[in-house]
C-alpha cells in the first residue's frame, strides 16, 4: 500500500548532521565576523578627524570582535557536546560517519 521508503532518525544521526550544518556555517561566519572587524578598523583609521564616524569604525569594530567570540564559544560548546554525548571529538565523530 504505502511503498515509500522509510527512514528512521538516530539520536547520533540527528547530532552528526546538526554537527555538521555547525561546522559548515561557523568558518563562513567567522569570515564575515572578521570582515566586518576591518571593516570597522578601515573606517576607524580613515575618520580619525570626524568623531562621529570615528564612534561609528569602533562600534563596528567592537561588534565584529563580539560575533567572533560567540562564533569560537559556539564552536567550542559543540565540541564539548561532541565529546559528553560521543566521548570523542567532532573531526573523530566525522571520520567514524565517512564525512
């Protein structure tokens, strides 16, 4: 009747494909992160007569620094999780799934 392959959804599956989305997007957003830092810092040199766009550059700057920080925290809670679930790292949980 219903000849639809079905597929069921381990809790290891579940994490090595979340793991893997996570480790995907946080060098892409890392460069972001560090693009906007100099961004930021080519602003902060450029207005150093304007004190407005000289706030500006260093607000830019200051939050680039803030999204590298949680993207390195991120990455480091994952990690953590991978190593608590798992007891091995995500780059040796990827190697024993053929990623």
């Amino acid at each position: 009747m219903n000849n639809l392959p079905t597929t069921t959804l381990t809790f290891a599956a579940l994490v090595k494909q979340v793991v893997t989305l996570i480790n995907l997007l946080i060098p892409l957003l890392g460069t972001i992160a560090l693009l906007v830092f100099f961004w930021g810092l080519v602003r902060y040199i450029y207005a150093s007569s304007d004190t407005h766009a000289h706030a500006d550059g260093k607000e830019i700057m200051i939050w680039g620094l803030v999204a590298m920080f949680v993207l390195v925290s991120v990455w480091g809670i994952v990690e953590l999780a991978c190593v608590a679930f798992f007891g091995s790292h995500c780059s040796a949980m990827n190697e024993a799934f053929n990623l």
